[in-house]
C-alpha cells in the first residue's frame, strides 16, 4: 500500500510500524497493565472516593501518578489504534481468508473486549463523563430482554447507587483485560514465532512519544459525577466511546442491530469469497529423513514431527496438517532432499507443494533460460504477491515466479550458475519488513548468508547473485534493479575470483 510506502522511508522496513502492528499493540497493552497496576493501588472504590483518588493522582502526584494515569489512556488509545489498522491491513493483503480464517475470526472477541476494557475503565473515574457511560450502557443493555429489572434505574439518583457498584466495575476491569490475554494467546495459535514484541526502537520511540503525550496533555477527568444533572457538554474518547452517541440517535434497538450485524459481516468475511485452496504440502516418506527443517520454517505450525511409521531407520517424519497449511512452500525451500541436481527423472523432495511441485520450478527454469542468449543472461526469480517479474520488459531477462521466494531451495540458484543456465540469478519478493507469508524473505536471507540450512553453498559465486525485496508496486524500482545487475555481470566467469568470505557476506 502507498502509506508502507511512505512510511518505508522514514522509519526503514525494520522500523515501519505498520509492519509491526501486532506487536505494537501488545507492547500497549503491557504499558497499560504496568501503568493500570500503580493506578490501582491509589485508587478508592467508594461512591464519593473514587473520583477524588483519581484527582489526587491527577494533580497532587502529577509527577508520578498523573503520569501514569495519562499512560494509562493513551496506550489504551494507542491499543484501539494498532488493533483497527492490524484489521485492516490483514484484510487489505488478504491475510484473513483460507487456512488464516481462524486467527480472523478470533481477532472479534478481541475487539469487543478491547471496547469493554476501556468503556470499564472509564466508568470508574466516575465524572460527567462517566455517568453518560453508565446510563448509556446500562439503557443500551436494558432493552435486550435478558435483565428482570431495569439495571439504567439504579442510575436516577444517588440514594439507589451503592458502592458494590464500584466493586462489581473494578473486577470487571480486571478480568476483561486477563481475558483478552487469553484470546490473544489463542488468538497466535496457528502463527509460529508471533511477534510478541515490536522491534526495540519501535518500543522505545513509542513509550517516549506517551510520556511527553502524558507531560503535556495530561490526561483530566471532567466534572464530578452528579445524578441529579444531565450532562450537556462532554469530551468524548472517540476511541472506545464513539458508539455511545450513535445509539442516542439511533436508539438502542438499532444500535444492538447494528452492532450484531456489523460482528457478524466481520466474521464471515475469510469466505466472502472463500479461498480456493488443494494445493497444500505433502510429504513424500520415501525422501523425508525427518530431520525437522520443514516444521521448524512453516510459519503456520501446519507441520509436526510424528514416529516413523514406514520402518525406515529414522526417527520421526513429517506430517502436514492440510488444515493449517496456506501453500506457501517454505518447506520445501527447506528441505536438504529438493534439490534439482538430482538425477531422478521425477524430482521429489521430501515435501512439496501439491500443485505447484518443485520438479515443475526446475521445468520452468530449464525452459525459460533456454531462450536467453548473450554473456549477461538473467534468471529472475519473483513471488506470487510482489511485482509480477515475468511482466518486466528486460532483455535477456527470463523468469520464474513461485508462490513465496521462501519456496525456492538455494540448491536451484547453484544448479542456474554451475549448469550455465544464465550468468546471473536475481531474487525478488515481498518487501523485507513485510513477506505475505511471514518468513519467506527471512529465511531467504538467511539461507543464502549461511546462517540457516539449507544454506547456499560457498563455491556460487555470490557477484552473480542479486537480490531486492519490494512492494507490488515498486515495479519500476525492481526494473532498474535488476538492469543494474545485469550490467554489472563479470562477462567472461573465468574472471571471477572465488569470493572471499567477507566480499560474500557483503554482497548479501
Ligand atoms: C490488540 C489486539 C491484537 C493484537 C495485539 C494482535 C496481535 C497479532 C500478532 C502479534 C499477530 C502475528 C503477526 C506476526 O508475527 O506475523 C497477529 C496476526 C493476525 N491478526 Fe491480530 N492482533 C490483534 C487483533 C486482531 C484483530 C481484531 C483481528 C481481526 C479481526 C486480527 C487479525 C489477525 C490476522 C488475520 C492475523 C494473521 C496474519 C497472517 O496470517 O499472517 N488481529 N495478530
Ligand atoms: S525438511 Fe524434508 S527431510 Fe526434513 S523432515 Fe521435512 S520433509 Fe523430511
Ligand atoms: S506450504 Fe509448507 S511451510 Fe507453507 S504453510 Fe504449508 S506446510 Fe507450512
């Protein structure tokens, strides 16, 4: 999208927090804890009580307590913030239909229970503000038929308040929030390594920007709580409140409606239309020595480890859950045996992609580089979800496309250059910060610097390898890119040198 793209340049796909929403809002949601805890322990629970402990943390300790009372609101506020723009860019990039359907659909009672953690907490200051948000509420849940008697009537005056009120709020607050920790957990069931912290500077720069937030706009309640007035003009949170003057125009009728309606659009969505999927992994026993690569890459937890069950002299196997798997391939670009110097008519790896098979890459290679003539032939390798590579228009340029760049063995870069099959291989894909399938590009960097097997072995010449990790739309970018490399091709290899181990590392 052009807003990463924007924010590509300032902060750096590392740093981009649009590629660390999740993360982000898990990092808010500790500052909220921690700031919550202290808020806590001044806080009175009483009618009267509970807003002059607020006040007194306000405005007597507004050096510690102020402060933490301001970040307290707005990491709840950033929290809201993450979490829409996480929503939205998941089912932006389509990251929400097929095997993902679950971690969509419980990112709803996330949502929800986000909204009642901060509609909770701002009962409890019990202000102007406040007691629109209990009568709000409690009106709003008044209309469904589920309450003997009206729960809006202990509202009407003083007199029928009582502190159990209180009470019942604090542990509501308390209890939601460790509810919500569940389903998140749940919530990161079927990712494997979920970013449960966002990058270090990302962490910093944002606990930073709430604290001098916290010093210069100090978080203040509003007028006292009093029953017998109605309010007329209040500061609403737009965040976690907006709903509460849409039911008052609506009704609470429609707003339920609304509401449910709205719940359920969001959760039927991964099958609006649904994924036309069958082409997950499957395991060929017969070259699987269970050596664990493949469940260790898949970012989907779609594979285990099993016993072996065919009484070859290996320990375990790996088993595809075809449930899990969202056919990115990562498996088979990590498995020892996918190699196309295999002289098996049929190349079987010990996993593969059901219909885009690796035997087929090796086709598509060996065909495409057949037609490229000259000293400067190119082998551009693309993924499904960045630029469309075989659109590019470049001369002595052929190339292949796979579903993710994590899908391609290293072992087909050294068979291009060892086989002659072009002067030079370029990698491309999704931009770093941001693989579709999480790990693709990672593990691509890795694999070809060493640091993860299978690893690209040190003989290929690393002066022929390009590589360049951009948006769908950098089209243009990729072009000249690759043209660059292209032109910059030793053009006679018995010039080469071997490359040293830093000059290797270098180019990568
Ligand atoms: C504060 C609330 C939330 C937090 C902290 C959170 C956190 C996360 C994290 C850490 C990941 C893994 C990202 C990665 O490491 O690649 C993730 C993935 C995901 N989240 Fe959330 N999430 C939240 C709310 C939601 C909501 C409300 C939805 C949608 C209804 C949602 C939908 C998704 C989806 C579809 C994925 C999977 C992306 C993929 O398959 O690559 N999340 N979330
Ligand atoms: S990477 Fe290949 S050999 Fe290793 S466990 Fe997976 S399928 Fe078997
Ligand atoms: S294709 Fe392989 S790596 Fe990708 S989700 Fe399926 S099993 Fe996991």
């Amino acid at each position: 999208m052009w807003s990463e793209d924007c924010l590509d340049r300032p902060f750096g796909p590392a740093w981009n927090p649009l590629y660390h929403l999740g993360g982000l809002g898990f990092f808010y949601y500790w500052v909220v804890a921690v700031s919550g805890i202290y808020v806590y322990i001044f806080f009175d629970t009483g009618l009267s009580e509970a807003y002059e402990s607020v006040e007194y943390l306000t405005h007597d300790q507004w050096y510690l307590g102020g402060v933490m009372r301001s970040l307290h609101r707005y990491a709840s506020d950033g929290m809201v913030v993450m979490m829409l723009l996480h929503m939205l860019r998941e089912f932006a990039l389509d990251r929400h239909r097929g095997s993902r359907w679950f971690t969509w659909v419980t990112g709803m009672p996330i949502l929800w229970l986000v909204i009642i953690c901060g509609i909770t907490g701002y009962w409890l200051v019990w202000d102007m503000l406040a007691q629109y948000v209990a009568i709000g509420t409690t009106e709003w849940l008044d209309w469904l038929p589920i309450f003997g008697e009206s729960i809006a009537r202990n509202f009407l005056s003083p007199e029928l308040l009582d502190d159990r009120f209180f009470t019942l709020m604090v542990f509501l607050h308390i209890a939601v929030p460790l509810i919500l920790l569940l389903v998140l957990w749940i919530h990161l069931q079927r990712v494997t390594n979920p970013e449960y912290f966002p990058a270090r500077g990302l962490a910093l720069g944002s606990l930073l920007m709430l604290l001098v937030l916290s010093l210069i706009w100090p978080a203040l309640s509003q007028a006292p709580a009093d029953l017998a007035r109605v309010p007329t003009e209040l500061g609403i949170d737009w965040y976690y409140l907006a709903v509460y003057p849409l039911v008052d125009e609506w009704g609470a009728g429609t707003g339920w409606l609304v509401a449910f309606l709205g719940s359920l659009l969001l959760v039927v969505l991964p099958w609006l239309p649904p994924l036309r999927g069958g082409g997950a992994a499957v395991v060929n026993l017969e070259n699987c020595n269970g050596c664990t690569r493949c469940a260790v890459d898949c970012p989907y937890a779609a594979i285990v480890m099993a016993p072996r069950s065919d009484g070859r002299p290996f320990e375990r196997e790996a088993v595809v859950n075809t449930k899990l798997c969202v056919e990115c391939g990562l498996c088979a670009g990590a498995c020892p045996t996918a190699t196309p110097f295999r002289r098996a008519k049929a190349l079987a790896p010990g996993i593969d992609l059901a219909d885009r098979p690796l035997a087929e890459v090796r086709r598509q290679v060996e065909a495409a580089s057949a037609g490229l003539t000259g000293q400067r032939r190119v082998l551009l390798f693309g993924c499904d979800r960045s630029v469309p590579v075989e659109q590019l228009p470049l001369a002595e340029v052929a190339a292949v496309r796979l579903p993710c760049i994590g899908a391609l063995p290293p072992s087909f870069i050294d068979y291009v250059l060892s086989r002659n099959l072009a002067d030079g291989v370029f990698l491309s894909g999704c931009n770093s910060g941001d693989c579709h399938n999480r790990f693709g590009v990672h593990w691509t960097q890795e694999r070809l610097a060493g640091t993860r097997d299978p690893h690209l072995r040190a003989r290929v010449s690393r002066e022929r390898i390009g590589q360049l990790w951009v948006s769908a739309r950098e089209r243009r970018r990729l072009q000249d890119a690759v043209q660059i490399f292209q032109d910059g091709l030793p053009t006679d290899p018995e010039d080469t040198p071997p490359p040293t181990r830093e000059k290797a590392e270098e180019a990568l």
